[in-house]
C-alpha cells in the first residue's frame, strides 16, 4: 500500500517534468493525484486498521496542505497564462499597428519623392523659360537702343535750327528708350 502511495508520487513528480505538457494541467493533474492517494489512505483505514488516527490526522493535514497548494500553484498558472495570452494579444495589435503605420509611412514618402521629382523637373522648366526670356529681353534691350540711335540720328542738329529765320523747336522727350514721334 505504501508502496502503491509512492509509486504514486513518482508518477506525480515525473509527470510535473513533462515540458510540452501545459502547466496548469500539471498541477490539475497533480491535485487529482493527491486526491486519489487520500482516498487510498481513507479505504486503508476502513477496510483495515493498518493506520493509526494520528497518522489519519496527519496524512489528511498533509495531503489538504499539498492540495491547496497544488490548487494555488494551477491557479496561479492559469492568471498567468490569461495575462501572457492577452500581453500577446496587445502585442499582436501594437505590431499589427505599427506594420500598418511603417506601410502608410512608407507610401507617404513615395509620394513625396514622387512630387518631388515632378517639381524638380518643373523648376528645371522655369530655370530654361527664364534663361529664354533673359536672353530674348536682352535681344529686345539692344533692338531698342540701335533704334534709339537711329532716331537720334534723324533729329536736325540745333546748328541747323538755329539758321531758320522763324522760331522753330523740337520736342524729344522719350518714356523710357524710344520716342513715339518725331
């Protein structure tokens, strides 16, 4: 018989070492091992007078004690694992969050260069425009001034003026390079 509780509590041992085994039901299967050599011990004590009251007394103490351990420790477990599980869970989301923000990130700064290519060829377009233009408003400038020269040249000379009898006067007063009229 003892050997039988024993045996029994090497089964227990051996099976608490299991490492796939989860640990919540370790322990619920270690609370139902106690529990069937209790009732081992009670059929001994009625069927025989092989155990004292004391060593009943004792034994019970002993495999209550064990039992609310065992039930405390599968307790344990089990709010640990809840927590483990819903850490994991919120992890998950936070991971899942931030794949989805790296992705919109990421497509925000393809965008951006997207953009950013378009304006730098559009700004390469307004530097050539504005090239153009300087050299075209150059080109102008100079057509101006050759025709001012020319207008200039077509004016008399005050020495010519001055040789007619009659008060004669020339008004030339330009806007900006060229007058409308002589």
């Amino acid at each position: 018989i003892i050997g039988s509780i024993a045996m029994t509590f090497v089964f227990i041992s051996w099976f608490v070492q299991i490492k796939n085994a989860p640990r919540t039901a370790k322990y619920y299967f270690a609370l139902y091992a106690t529990i069937v050599c209790w009732f081992t011990i009670i059929i001994l004590k009625i069927t025989t007078k092989i155990f004292s009251q004391d060593f009943f007394d004792i034994s019970f103490k002993v495999f209550l004690g064990i039992q609310a351990l065992i039930l405390t420790l599968a307790i344990v477990s089990r709010m640990k694992s809840k927590i483990t599980e819903t850490f994991d869970q919120s992890l998950l989301k936070l991971d899942n969050l931030v794949e989805a923000k790296t992705h919109e990130i990421e497509n925000k700064n393809k965008e951006i260069f997207s953009i950013n290519d378009e304006l730098y060829i559009v700004n390469e377009q307004i530097k050539k425009q504005n090239t153009e233009l300087q050299q075209k408003s150059y080109l102008l400038t100079e057509s101006l001034n050759y025709s001012k020269h020319i207008q200039e040249a077509l004016l008399p000379n005050t020495t010519v003026i001055a040789k007619f009898d009659k008060p004669i006067f020339v008004l030339y007063k330009p806007k900006e390079i060229l007058s409308d009229d002589i």
